[in-house]
C-alpha cells in the first residue's frame, strides 16, 4: 500500500500550495 502526504510549499507572505504525494 502506498503511504501519502501532503507536500506544501510557500509561494508569497499569504499563500501555500498544496499537494498529495504517494
């Protein structure tokens, strides 16, 4: 089974973005 997490990034002072990887 694959495990997974979240990989967030900060883009700027008031932003993330976010993503699944397995």
């Amino acid at each position: 089974s694959n495990v997974c997490f979240n990989a967030c990034m900060k883009i700027s002072s008031s932003q993330k973005t976010c993503q699944i990887l397995c």
